[in-house]
C-alpha cells in the first residue's frame, strides 16, 4: 500500500466505507453563489459540519489551512484544473475552455489529502477533448508519485450535448470508465435519479463513484431520497456544496445526510 492508498482512505469512513465531501470550490467556475460571499466564513461553516472531506480550490485551501490543522479535522480534496461554466461569460460554450492550474506536487505542499479534475464529455472541440483526457494521465502518474490519489469529476458540460441530456447514463458510464482507464482513483459524476442505471454504471466503474449535488433543492426531502438511492444502487458516498452551506441549517443538513450515508455518525 502506497502514499495513495493511505491518503484515499482518509476520505472513507472506516465502518461504512462511504465518504461525505463537501464542496466549496465554485468561485473558479460558477462565480460566487448566495452563501458563499464570505469565502473564509464559508469555509468555517462547512468544516464545522464535520464531513469527511472539503472539495476547495487552490488559493482558498492556502487562505484557510488553519481550519484543517487538527486531528480529526476533514481531509482537503484539491481542484486542480478550471473551466468556466457560467452564462454570462461563456454564453454557448459553457464547458469548451480547460486548463490545469495546480500540480499534484503544489497540492501535497499545500496539504491535500487528494487531487480532483474534470473530464468534460460533451465538448465540441475534439482537440480540447484529448487534451483533457491526457491531462488526466499525466496527473495520475504525477500525483502517484508523491501519494496522492486523484478524483476525476465527470461530466457532461460542453456545446456538443443538450442540457436535457446531461445525465445520460450511457454516456455518464462511457466517461466514468474511461476516467479510471486513464488513472483516476475515484470518481465524482451526476446522480442519473434512476437506481437501475446508476447501479450500471457503478457496476462498470472499478474505482469508488461519488455523486455530486448541483443546485440546492427547494426543501431537503428530495436531495435526501437521492441520496439514499445514489447509496442502494452502489455509490460510495456523495460530494455535495450548495446543498450543505446554503441550508438554513447546515449543521443539521450535513447530520441528516451523515446518517443517510454512514448509517449513523461514523468515524
């Protein structure tokens, strides 16, 4: 077992082998929710809802490192690369510009426990696709190097797919395996809402999948049934943002959705 190894399962729950991730890494992609106009004030609030993990950006994780400097305190997950995803400054190509902005090296010294990036299925530029998919590789032997595992977000932005089809389970499971075929360690992607196709494309992916959330949901009941879904068909846990820090209680949403995933408080 290796540095990877380790660091991985720091982000699990050694009793229900799930994780809870928590996300605060929308400010490099969607511009900057209601709720999270405080950047360090939302991170504050979100480690002390003691999920597993915090999915966070660069320079937001070196603003607020002081906030995961104790034991027990949850593991930083590190966005790695960008794109831009809101209308108003990529009003048809949502998705179509990709760069890696961090290296696994950077991400260690900053003290992450795991790397995350995307894989964007739906680009029209097939050159930018590629580039992508070797950006992945390299970073995965990169980041093997000095122990760190990598999350590849699968998704299915880009001009080339309808929004309608954006949890197209045919082509979510075409990308979640090819995302571990080119090294990731885990992978988060979209919960299709539909447990027997879930189930398929956990079934094709050898590598742990988490779901992620997407907009907060108008009362809790919904995104916790999906939740519970996501976890029968076969997920391993979930990495969700607005739905934890623009809860009108997040503390309570983040035991809610504990129990769901864990069963109980796991440690």
């Amino acid at each position: 077992m290796g540095g990877a190894d380790l660091r991985m399962g720091r982000l699990f729950s050694r009793t229900s082998g799930r994780s809870f991730i928590a996300a605060i890494d929308h400010g490099v992609t969607i511009g900057v929710p209601p709720g999270a106009e405080d950047a360090v004030a939302t991170v504050e609030r979100v480690v002390a809802c003691e999920p597993d993990a915090v999915l966070i950006a660069p320079g937001l994780l070196a603003k607020t490192g002081h906030l995961f400097a104790f034991r027990g305190a949850p593991a930083p997950v590190l966005r790695a690369d960008w794109i831009i995803n809101d209308p108003r400054l990529a009003k048809l190509d949502q998705g179509e510009q990709y760069r890696v902005l961090c290296s696994p090296k950077h991400a260690v010294e900053l003290g992450a426990d795991a790397f995350i990036m995307f894989l964007i299925m739906g680009v029209h530029d097939g050159a930018m696709f590629a580039d992508n998919a070797r950006a992945i590789a390299v970073a995965s032997e990169d980041a093997h190097h000095v122990g760190l595992p990598l999350i590849v977000e699968v998704t299915l932005w880009g001009s080339r797919i309808n929004l309608k089809d954006r949890k197209d389970p045919e082509l979510l499971g075409f990308g979640c395996r090819m995302a571990v075929e080119l090294g990731a360690d885990a992978i988060k992607t979209e919960n299709t809402g539909d447990a027997a196709s879930m189930a398929d494309i956990i079934r094709g992916c050898p590598a742990p999948v988490l779901v992620l959330g997407g907009a907060k949901t108008e009362t809790p009941a919904p995104m916790l049934a999906a939740t519970r879904a996501a976890m029968d068909a076969g997920a391993k846990g979930v990495v969700y943002g607005r739905n934890v820090w623009q809860a009108d209680d997040p503390s309570a949403i983040s035991r809610q959705l504990r129990e769901v995933i864990h069963g109980r408080t796991a440690t």
